[in-house]
C-alpha cells in the first residue's frame, strides 16, 4: 500500500467513527426525547447544556430502575377510581378541600405503587420516567394546591387542578379508569 492510500485509508476511518458516534448519540437522544417528552425539553431548560440535561434523565432512567414498583390489584384500582368519583363530587361544595383531598390521593396512589414520596422533586423526578406526558399536569395542580393552602386560588385555579389531578390519575391507574363526571359540572374539561 501506498502511503496516499493509507492516509485515505485512515481518513476513511476517522470519518466513519464520527459517522457512528453521530449517529448513536442521535439515537439515544431520540430515545430520550420520545420517553420524557415534554419533560426532556424542561431539562434541556433547566439545565446548563443538553448533555447535562440527557445525563440527568439517564440518571433519573437508572433511580427509576431500582424502584420495587408493583402494579396495583384491581380492588385498588376500584378504591382509588371510586375515591376520584367522590373527591369530584366533593368539588361542588368544597372546592378548596377538594384539591387538598386530590393532593393526598395522588400522594397515597404514588406511594401505593412504590414511588418516593418523601421529597416532592425526587418525587417528579421519579415519575418523569413513566410518567413525564401527565408531570406537567401534575406540577401545575400542585403549584395550585400550594397557593390553595396560601388561601391565593381563585375557584377557577382549584377546578383547573383538580382536571390536572385527574390526568395523573388516570395515568397511574392505566386505562382510563377515572370517569369524568356525567354532567356538565365544575370539573370537566374542553376535550
């Protein structure tokens, strides 16, 4: 072989490590974008650079990983579905104590299925893995639910949580166990 031939050969080969490492980096961070969804571009936010973010999410993948999550029996699913029926009907004359209710249910139903829930943003961390299209859901009822408990939340603020609550709800328990209510009341939303 000639050297011009090795030069081209080695420039060859550089490239198409490049090429590959392109390539696989594109992938996991596809991968990444179509597992945390909204949540992926609140980390890119967040963070200082987007390999920091992806880490952070891979490293929320690993936690996540190490949780004993159990799936819950159905005479759960039943309990916490019939608990939401109440809490909804609950709205209608104590929207303030709804909310509160809809916090702990939601608090209760994590914790059920193995999630922390000692540490609010471990909490979100840990649900983003499954769980990231409802997070936003969540972090807004819970914002609400804070400023409720300021006495800050307009009834219209405590409806929209308790619609949020319901989307994480629904999420956790799978399948659409959660029915929204059968009339036109104060907790529907525009879908």
């Amino acid at each position: 072989m000639s050297p011009t031939q090795i030069v081209v050969l080695v420039i060859v080969i550089v490239v198409l490590v490049a090429v590959g490492i392109f390539a696989w980096s594109a992938m996991r961070r596809r991968a990444l974008r179509d597992r945390f969804g909204p949540e992926y571009d609140r980390a890119v936010e967040s963070q200082e650079s987007r390999a920091a973010a992806e880490r952070e999410l891979r490293d929320r993948e690993r936690r996540h990983a190490e949780l004993a999550l159990t799936p819950l029996t159905p005479e759960s699913r039943e309990r916490y579905s019939s608990a939401w029926e109440e809490l909804q009907v609950m709205f209608v004359d104590d929207p303030a104590r709804a909310v509160g209710a809809a916090d702990e249910l939601v608090t209760q139903l994590v914790a059920e299925r193995g999630y922390p829930t000692e540490d609010y943003d471990d909490q979100l961390a840990h649900l983003s893995v499954e769980h990231a299209r409802t997070l936003g859901n969540y972090r807004d009822a819970h914002d609400i639910h804070l400023a409720n408990e300021r006495g800050e939340a307009s009834t219209e603020q405590l409806r929209q949580a308790v619609v949020h609550y319901r989307a994480l709800v629904a999420d956790l328990l799978g399948d659409e166990p959660v029915h929204a209510p059968q009339t036109e009341g104060p907790v529907t939303d525009a879908r």
